[in-house]
C-alpha cells in the first residue's frame, strides 16, 4: 500500500444496504457504489448527484472506501487521495439495484 498509511482501519465489514444508504432514503438515484471499509455504509460516488460517499467520509473521517457495484477490487483512501490494495474483496449481499447508467460519451 505506497502511499498510504491508514491500513490499519480496513475492517472486514458487511454492508448495511443494497444500493445508496441515503438514496435509498431520499428516492435519489446513484452511478456507482462504494463501500466504507471501517463501518460498512455503502454511498454513493462523485459522479452521482448525492456524492454520499464522500459526505460519510467528511462526517467521519473513514478513509478507505471500496469499489462495490459490483465488488471491483480496488480501494481509495480519501486522505492521501491515492488508490490501494485491498487485503481482500467484500462479498455483495444481494443482488443491487442499478438506478443510472453512466456514459463517458456525456461529459
């Protein structure tokens, strides 16, 4: 893990949703998921309208989140803004729903 040195907080976690914590509350729609790996809060990316990922980040202070739609592999760490190595990959619970289709071509 170059570059970053808050390993120590990935947890094996279970997710607490099937899609975006707070758009699931609110009827928002999402573009990809990530996964908390401290507390296991799924939120939304920053090319969603939401970007709960990293509001939970900002209210917490979490630092590594994982790709989670489906489970990517990869992981990122808020604070030295660089990607990581994940000591293993979660396991989704269920299947997740897939509100928006992103386009690179909308930009």
């Amino acid at each position: 893990m170059t570059g970053c040195v808050h390993s120590k907080t990935i947890r094996t976690v279970t997710p607490k949703t099937l899609g975006c914590e707070e758009c699931l509350e609110t009827g928002q729609t999402w573009v990809h998921l990530r996964l908390c790996r401290e507390c296991g809060h799924v939120g939304c990316c920053d090319q969603s309208i939401g970007k709960h990922s990293t509001k939970h980040f900002h209210s917490t202070g979490h630092p590594i989140i994982e790709g989670y739609d489906p489970p990517e592999g990869w992981g990122w760490c808020f604070i030295d803004e660089t990607f990581i190595d994940l000591p293993d990959q979660t396991p989704q619970r269920g299947p997740i729903p897939r509100y928006v289709e992103f386009d690179d071509d909308d930009d």
